[in-house]
C-alpha cells in the first residue's frame, strides 16, 4: 500500500498532541515545529497530487482489511487537489498568526490548527461516510477552540452559537448515516453506491429521506441559505487569521455533495434523480444574492468579508447544482480561487482592525495605509470576479457551463447582477477606510469609534512577515491566473473521473466478492 495516502492525516494527528505535551511552555519551538509541519503537510500534498494527476485511484486500507468491512482511504484526483489547497492555504495563515502575534494571545494555538488540518484532511481522503462525519467532528472540535482563542464575550457568545448550530447538523448528519444504513446495509461510499444501484424502485423511499437529510448536513456546512446563519457573527467575530484558515471549511461542504452525489446519488439512480438541481440550484442563487446585499450593508469589515465568504459560495454552488462535467471544472477551478481570495480579504481585513479598528467609517489615517489599500484592492477585484485575476476566469466558466441550463437567465442575472453589487460594496468600504481618511477636511466625530478597535492599535510585532505572509496568498491567485490552462486540464480531468465511479467503485472495492 502507498503510505503516502495517509501521511497527510498522520502527520498533524502527531505533531498536535505533541506540541501540546512537549511544547507547551515552549512559543517559539511551538512556532518552529508549526511551521515545519505545515511546510511537510505541503510537500506531502505535492506528492500525492502528482501521484493523483496519472488518473490512478489509489486505496489505503488501515488494517489491512478491505473494503467494505475495513476503513479506507482513497486517493483520487479530488482528494488530491483538495489536501493541496489546504496545506497551501495553512502555510501563509500560519506564518501570519506567527507575525501578527496572534498565536500568543490565548492557549494551543498552534496544537488546534494542526487538529483542524488534520480533520480537513482526513474528510477530503475518506472512503467511508461514517468516517467523513468522524473527520467533521474533529475539525468542528478544533474550530471551536480557535475561534474563542484570544478570549472576549463577543467571541465567546459567537462560539456558543457556532457549537449549537454545527451540533444541529452532526445530529442530522448521524440520522442521515442511520437511515442510509438501515436502507443499504453498508456505509462505505463505493460499496453503498453498488447497492444504491441494486435497490428496486419500489423500496427507495427511505433512501431519498436519507439523500435529502445528507444533503441538507452539506449545506448547513457550506452556509446554504437559509442555512447560513452561523457563518457571519463566526466568521467576523473570530480571531481573522482562524477566519481565513475556515475558508476552506465551506468548501469541505462543497466536496461532499461533489463526492457523495456523484458516486452512490449520481444523476442515473432514478430514486434521488435531479435532487441537487432542485433543491439546491435555487438556495445557491439566493444564497449569493443575500451575500452580495450583506457586502453592500456591512457596517464592519470582518462582517463584510464574511458575506464575501457567503456570496462566494453561492455562486460555487451555483456551478455544482448544474451537475455536469462542464459546470464541475469551473466548480473545481472557482474552489481554489475563492478559498484563497477570501483568506487573503480576512487577513487584509485583520491588518486594517489591528491599526485603526474595523468600523467602515473615515479615521485618522494608519500606518502603511498606502500598502494595505492596495492589498485591499487586489483582493476586492480578486472577490468580486473583476480581470485580470483568477476571480474573472472563474466566473466566466460558471455563466459558460449555465448556457444550456434551464434557468440560464435567472442564473446570468443573479451572477452579473452579483458581481456589480459586490464591486459597489467593497468600493464603498475602501473609499470608507482609506481614502476618506486622507481627505484634508475630515473631522473626526465621537460617533466614528469602534468599540471592537484595540485600545492602542499596533502594528504587528514582525509586519515584514506579516505582509509577507499576505503576498503569499496573493502569490497563489496570480500562479492560478497565469497557470489557468493548466490547472482547468486537471479540473477536466478531475471532473471526467467523478463522472465516471465505477473506476472509483471498482478500485475500492477491488473486485471482492
């Protein structure tokens, strides 16, 4: 077996307990081994997507039992590109809290990102649907701890209320699990798949129960309206460089119902036929709308780049609930571009609260004003799907794949329509906070604080890093930019092997009777 298909779920299940047995007392050997860890998480990840991109599937059986009585893990193209995106996510993120300082303001900050690496990994590698929920809770367990690192009510009462509607979600994820198995008799994704396909029609009644509850667990995941009510007061209230590691947490979301209704609930099984196009394309559509209105209405710029957060997954999911192969490339493609694009606004967004607080509103000008406008800028263009970044390739493939869907217009006008206001809405906040700042005639009034802002706001205590660590993310959508033809050649091939399980089926399976 490929030990390497593994690795990337070994390697912080290690290195987290480790550093907070060992390290503990120790800041900078925690940050040394962090560091390193993520950087091997990285090289692993390069590792296994070259070993992916030969179009092989690969199995890992723990135990050495097979499916579909053992736990597996399966290496594929997506689970590839996937772990990829999250260990090349981790790195700047890391490397910022570092710089920034904020790894030092609560406990276990490095122990709980490495914890939540693990689950992320761990859910886009498994073969097993228990096994995805498993690796939910671990990521979930994780998440909670960084988002109240650091300390504060406000903090604290957002994590309350994250715990309590993600634990809604693992409640309905576990009968979803329940009654799959009571219908199938198995949880394994490739053996429930085969079994899905031998069901008569007169017994799939429970199995569309089933396929809807486990649809309505992703969507809570990827903050489907009206499903998404967790995400803004999370998202803004938690520490930004956590909120910007969480960006790939929507999209583990996406993965799911891309892994799921493709392989055991796939367009042929008559019971669940047309189940993602029509639940999910509408709820996609408003989802994005009511994003792009929260951008225009923020009144913070955490809770701006929260909505960014929303409206970019409702135009991913837009491209998913077409459930064709050339909708999934784009899919796959507008992925890494809004993963990365909305950690580089977080951590954007964390310089500007840490100089002059968060409120969109005119202040006295802070220091580096000049370079974190323009940072701000790449990124507003880089959200928004305006040329010549990633964003606008991305969105041009979503309208492309719609030309020959049913509700082509409502989809063109609600993404155009998106867009235009999502441009409006940051331009509104940068004209806010950088531009009316420097305006000779501003007054400063009592009603311009901001009761989040830092009583002295400070730079960071290493800002070359920090910024550093931001041109990083930047680094990332323009590589995806520039490399664009070759990276949609993986997506294709990618969406091709979805699209066809029964090579996903029969290597995990392995022609076991």
């Amino acid at each position: 077996m490929n030990h390497w298909i593994v690795a990337p779920i070994v390697l912080p299940a290690i290195l987290a307990p480790f550093i907070i047995m060992v390290l503990r007392y120790h800041l900078d050997l925690q940050r040394i081994f962090s560091v390193a860890g993520v950087v091997g998480l990285l090289g692993i990840a390069l590792t296994i997507t070259a070993q992916a991109a030969g179009g092989d599937i690969q199995v890992y059986e723990l135990g050495n039992w097979p499916a579909p009585f053992g736990i597996v893990m399966v290496l594929d193209r997506l689970s590839a590109m996937m772990v990829l995106l999250t260990a090349l996510l981790a790195l700047p993120i890391v490397l910022y809290a570092i710089a920034s300082g904020w790894d030092e303001r609560g406990k276990h900050f490095h122990a709980l990102l490495h914890f939540q690496l693990m689950g992320v990994c761990g859910a886009f590698l498994t073969g097993d649907a228990f096994n995805l929920f498993v690796f939910f809770e671990v990521l979930l367990i994780a998440s909670y701890g960084l988002m109240t690192h650091g300390g504060g009510s406000v903090r604290l009462k957002a994590g309350v209320q994250y715990v309590a509607y993600n634990l809604i979600g693992s409640t309905l994820f576990l009968f979803a699990l329940g009654t799959l198995y009571g219908v199938t008799g198995t949880l394994n994704m490739a053996d429930m798949a085969v079994r899905v396909a031998e069901l008569p029609a007169d017994d799939t009644a429970l199995l569309r129960v089933g396929a809807v509850l486990l649809l309505l667990v992703f969507c809570i995941k990827a903050a489907v309206l009206p499903l998404h009510f967790w995400l803004p007061a999370s998202y803004a209230n938690a520490p930004l460089p956590v909120a910007a590691l969480f960006a790939i947490m929507t999209k583990v979301g996406a993965y799911s119902i891309l892994r799921m209704y493709t392989l055991g609930f796939g367009p042929e099984v008559e019971a669940t036929q047309g189940l993602v196009g029509a639940w999910l394309q509408p709820a996609a559509l408003v989802t994005l709308a009511v994003g792009t209105i929260g951008i225009l209405g923020a009144q913070h710029i955490a809770r701006m780049v929260a909505f960014c957060a929303i409206a970019s997954m409702g135009t991913l999911l837009i491209a998913i609930s077409l459930f064709t192969e050339t909708a999934t490339v784009a899919a796959l493609y507008y992925i890494y571009h809004s993963t990365l694009a909305t950690a580089l606004l977080f951590l954007v967004a964390d310089l500007v609260m840490e100089r002059r607080g968060g409120a969109i509103t005119p202040k006295a000008p802070m220091p580096q004003s000049g370079l974190i406008s323009a940072l701000f800028f790449v990124g507003a263009i880089a959200l928004a799907g305006m040329p010549p970044l990633s964003g606008f390739i991305g969105k041009l493939l979503v309208l492309d794949a719609a030309r020959d869907a049913p509700d082509a217009n409502a989809i063109w006008a609600v993404v155009l329509i998106g867009s235009f206001v999502t441009i409006v809405g940051l331009a509104r906040a940068g004209t806010l906070i950088f531009w009316k700042s420097h305006a000779a005639e501003y007054n400063p009034a009592p009603q311009d604080e901001d009761e989040n802002a830092p009583a002295q706001p400070a730079p960071e205590p290493n800002p070359g890093l920090a910024f550093t660590a931001v041109f990083g993310a930047i680094l990332g959508l323009v590589m995806l930019t520039l490399f664009a033809g070759p990276a949609l050649n993986y997506a294709g091939k990618t969406a091709e092997q979805l699209f066809t399980p029964e090579e996903y089926i029969s290597a995990v399976l392995g022609g076991e009777e």
